[in-house]
C-alpha cells in the first residue's frame, strides 16, 4: 500500500477509535442536531401560517395558535441546542484528552534514535497545538458543519415544496457557489499544514534557546537569539496571513454569490406575488428557507477553514502515532532468570547508529563480563564506550550478533523485565521539576517513606537534604537547579540504590565534580556497587583503581584487559590515557 493510501485510512481508523468508545454520546448529540434542524426549518412554515392566515386573513384565533405553535418549536429549539453543544463539547474535550494520551503513551515508547532524528519543539507542538486544533474541530466545527448540513439539505427540500420555480433559480446557483468553496479548500489545507509546522519551528528554536539559556547569555547571543526568533515567527504569521487571506476569499465570494441569488429570487417571487401565483406566506417562508441555506452554506465554507487545519493537525498526529518503534518485541518473550545473576555477554555485535549507518561503532565486539564483576571501560571519544551501555539498555538492537543476560538474549526477553534489571547512574544526573522524594522514588514508585530515606543515607544525601527547606518535600526546580553537582549525583545515586537492581551501569559518575564531592560520591558509589555486576565509563583514577578489570576501548575494540597496575606496565595508550584523563605523572614510553 502506498503512502498517499495508507495515511487517510490510518487517520480515519484512529479517529474511529478514539470516537467508538462514546457511541451513546455520539448518538445522542446527533438526534438533538436533527431536533434543532427541524425545528429551524419547522419555523419557515410557523412563518407562512402567521402571514396567511393571521395577517392576512385577519383572523386573531389563528394568529394565536400560529404563535402558540411557534413558540413551542422555539422552547424545543433551545433545548435541542443546549444538549447538542453540551455533548459535543465533553466530546471534544473528551477525546482530545484520550488523543493526548495515546500520543504521549506512544512516544515513550520510541527508541532515543526517533528523538535524535526529530526536534523536541516540533514534537511537542503536536502533542500541544495540533491536539488543540481537533479539539476546536470535534468539540464545535464539526457539529457546526453537520448542523449546517442538514439544513442546507432540509432547506432546499422545503424550497421545493415552496416553490418549484423559485427553487430551480437556487440551484441553478449552487454550483456557482460550490466552485470557491472546493478551490480554497484545497488551497486552505496545504497553507494549514504548512502554518502547523512554522509553529513548531517557533516551539522548536524557543526550548532550545530557553534550555541552553546560560550558554546565550554567556556568549551575549541575545539579540541575534532574538533576531532569529522573530524572522520565525514573522514566517509563521505570513504563512497564516496567506492561510486566512484564502478562508477570507473564500468567505466573501460565498457570501457575495448567495446573496446575489436571493436579490435575485426576491425579484422574481415579488413578481409571482403581485400577479397571483403565490401567497405572501409562501414568499415570505421561501426566503426564509432560501436565508437558511445560505446561511448555511456561507458557514460551512467558513467551517471549512477549520477542517482543512484540523486535517493538517491529524495528519502531523497520525505520523507519530504510526511511526513504528525499531526496537521489536518479542511476541512471547522469555522470561530472564530468577533470581538474576547479572551476568552480561556480547557475541559478535555488529552495530551502526541509524543516522550513521556507513560508519559502524562495532564490528564483531565481544564482552563477557562474570556476575558480580566491576569492569571499568577506558578509551578515547567515540570508542564505544557509551555505546555498549545504550545496547544494553536495548535503546538499540544490534545489526548482528547478540547481548545476553543471564544466558538469555535480549531480542528475545521481554523489554521492561530487561530494563528493570539495569540500574543506570549518569554523567549529569536526571533531576525533575519535583519533590526530593518523588526523585528519589523515580525508579520504584511505590516504595514508601523508610525505603526512600534508606537510600538517601546510603547515597551520603542526608545530610543536606535535611538542610533543604523543606526536605524530602522540597521542590527542587527544573532540572534541579536548587542542587549541586554533587548533591544531584547523590540523589542520582540513592534512586539507583532504591531501584535495587542486579547490573549497574555508572556513566563518568564523578567526572564533573570537585575532589570534595567525589569523595563523598565515591564513598556512596562503593556501597552501591555491592553485590551488584557493574559497568563504568572511567575518566577518574579512583573509579578505575577499585575495578576488579579494566577494558581499554579503540575504535570499537577491546584492545587490552586488565588491573591498573597491569596495564601502565604493559599498554601503552592505557598510559596515554591515564596521563590525559586521570592527570597521572608517570611518563608515556
């Protein structure tokens, strides 16, 4: 199937989907839109009573009761209103949450590879603006359009019955009016996609520029960052000017061309009138009708402007709900072994990055480390060595060869039982925009108060996190910045201690800290690394010294193994590095 096919019925069965669940509702909003239409087009022929036989018939009795009647459509109108647009509403409302939801669900489960490829902003404008833009569409354009419908069709069937002669000029005139209407629709959702995707470029370049805001105001970028900003969004309102200048055309020429043919009908009708071949009633209820159905279609060719956006919206949505996650799930996984081990293995992996697929990391790599073990991974940039912990946390698969756990391949385990065999502590700690508790229990969100200050003071973190205002509960802003380094390495590290998990994965854990801090993170990191198999990208001596082997690392190769000692005595760029990294004085032969 081609992807021209493929995305219009990928957009319709997710729209099915997300609508299927509120049938009831969905139905119910549907009668009271027909009650309301009916009672609209019920009104023309009050009209005709009124004027035939009240006024000119000169009969009070039937006035009243033509009135009477008219009011009591019109009671029934309001209330037929009321409950459309209520359930309409909760219907927009309703699903733009539930699409929110899917969106969000599915992108967590996108490998790093889908996000490396595609800006933050742009992803979040449609988890944000385009879910927005169906909720306008579903919650009022739609109803509105059905609405408008209905009485576009019942207007012109009523005309009809009005008035043959007079109906024929109306639909000699329909096609004039369904010209515009298909042209700028077609122009009007190619400028609304395009007017979605210029404000995701805003959305972009704003959370890169507010999220590396020390480094522009470091390098005075403000008024170039700001100079920039503005040719984006002075692209994003020209985009929309042109999207609005074609809905406004649109509008007018519909307007322009409707009320053309009702000038028009008005002079024949008066005509047929004064000669006899129709009552004023029957005048007075055509116009009506014919008001009707130009008002009618004069809102859905403005209604139009909206579908056209909300159809560029869908089909941004649609392409993240299908993009398809390259990480494959087994669909009988098995189980890894309890209780785990924590031994780790590579066999002949063959891997490339998907944005550099000519240029592979490994090439027949191969890693056995014991349960239990503490390797330390040595090596200049762009070795490997972050690669081996990104294949083990499967947010990648290899191109050949396999990782094993315990024995067990990890293509063939099940994702999340792999993963909650990992704990990871990173080179700059994740701290949330949260409470120091919550933190904490990021790994294990169940755990409860006594768990939670137990890893704290295994991690050395206590002693200021009872300093903290409020402590445990302490808000600690966005991406921790009321911590230090030091203090959010240790918070990183108590969530790893909570998280108890069989292999540690420690990324440069104290490479950015000063000789105070990584003492004490030092101290935390050995009670961590107990009983525990354990990875570490190495750039201090004090990490490597404790490892029980090192692996040096060259251009996706283990190149020499062995203690500290053993390899300043035998591998020369093992003495390179620990000249350059853990600033070693002992000479480079």
């Amino acid at each position: 199937m081609s992807l021209a096919t493929s995305e219009p019925l990928s957009r319709r069965r997710i729209l099915l989907d997300l609508l299927r669940p509120y049938r009831l509702r969905i139905a119910l909003a549907l009668i009271a839109l027909i009650v309301a239409a009916s009672c609209i087009l019920f009104i023309g022929q009050g009209l005709k009573q009124v004027i035939d036989h009240g006024f000119i018939a000169g009969s009070e009795a039937l006035l009243d009761y033509a009135l009477l009647g008219l009011l009591g459509v019109i009671v029934v109108l309001s209330l037929a209103t009321f409950s459309r647009f209520y359930l309409v509403s909760w219907l927009g409302e309703r699903i733009t949450a539930d699409l929110r939801r899917r969106v969000f669900a599915h992108l967590l489960t996108l490998p790093p590879a889908f996000f490396e490829q595609n800006r933050t902003g742009d992803v979040l404008s449609r988890l944000t603006n385009d879910t927005t833009q169906l909720e306008t569409v579903i919650g009022s354009s739609v109803s509105m359009a059905l609405r408008n419908f209905l009485l576009l069709i019942g207007g012109l069937i009523m005309l009809a019955i009005t008035s043959l002669k007079l109906t024929a000029l109306v639909l000699l005139a329909i096609p004039f009016v369904l010209v515009p209407i298909i042209t700028f629709g077609r122009r009007l959702r190619k400028l609304a996609r395009a007017s979605q995707d210029r404000v995701a470029d805003v959305g972009a370049y704003t959370d890169e520029v507010i999220h590396e805001i020390r480094t522009v105001q470091a390098y005075g970028h403000e008024t170039a960052s700001t100079g920039e900003f503005n040719a984006r969004v002075e692209d994003t309102f020209s985009t929309a000017v042109a999207r609005i200048r074609q809905r406004a055309l649109l509008v007018a020429a519909v307007i322009t061309l409707v009320f053309s043919a009702i000038a028009l009908i008005l002079w024949v009708g008066g005509h047929d009138v004064l000669a006899g071949r129709i009552s004023g009633g029957e005048l007075s209820a055509f116009i009506f009708y014919a008001v009707v159905v130009a008002g009618a279609m004069g809102t859905i060719s403005e209604v139009i402007g909206d579908l056209q956006r909300a159809a560029g919206a869908t089909e941004r949505l649609v392409e993240l709900l299908t993009t398809p996650s390259t990480i494959i799930i087994a669909p009988q996984p098995t189980p890894l072994p309890q209780p785990a081990r924590g031994a780790v293995s590579m066999q002949q992996v063959r891997f490339a990055y998907p944005t550099r697929l000519d240029t592979p990391v490994f090439d027949g790599f191969t890693l056995e480390i014991a349960a239990g073990e503490k390797v330390a991974l040595v090596g200049p940039s762009g070795a490997g060595k972050t690669t081996v912990f990104q294949l083990l946390q499967r947010f990648y698969d290899p191109l050949a060869g396999k990782i094993c756990i315990d024995g067990i391949d990890l293509t063939t385990a099940d994702l999340n039982d792999v993963r909650r065999h990992i704990a990871l502590v990173p080179q700059d700690p994740v701290i949330f925009a949260t409470s120091v508790r919550d933190n904490v229990r990021y790994a294990r969100p169940d755990a409860n108060d006594d768990d939670v200050i137990a890893a704290c003071e295994a991690a050395y973190a206590m002693e200021f996190i009872q300093a903290l205002p409020e402590g445990l509960d302490t808000f600690l802003g966005e991406r921790g910045i009321r911590l230090s380094g030091g203090q959010k390495q240790r918070l990183a590290i108590a969530r790893a201690i909570l998280a108890d998990r069989p292999i540690l994965l420690l990324d440069e854990a104290t490479s950015a800290l000063d000789s105070n801090s990584e003492q004490v993170v030092q101290q935390a990191l050995e009670h961590l690394m107990k009983n525990r198999t354990t990875l570490m990208i190495a750039h201090r001596l004090s990490t490597v010294v404790n490892a029980d082997r090192i692996l040096v690392l060259q251009s996706g190769r283990i190149v020499a193994s062995g203690t500290h000692t053993a390899l300043l005595a035998e591998n020369t760029l093992y003495r390179q590095l620990a000249r350059l990294q853990f600033q070693l004085d002992t000479p480079v032969v």
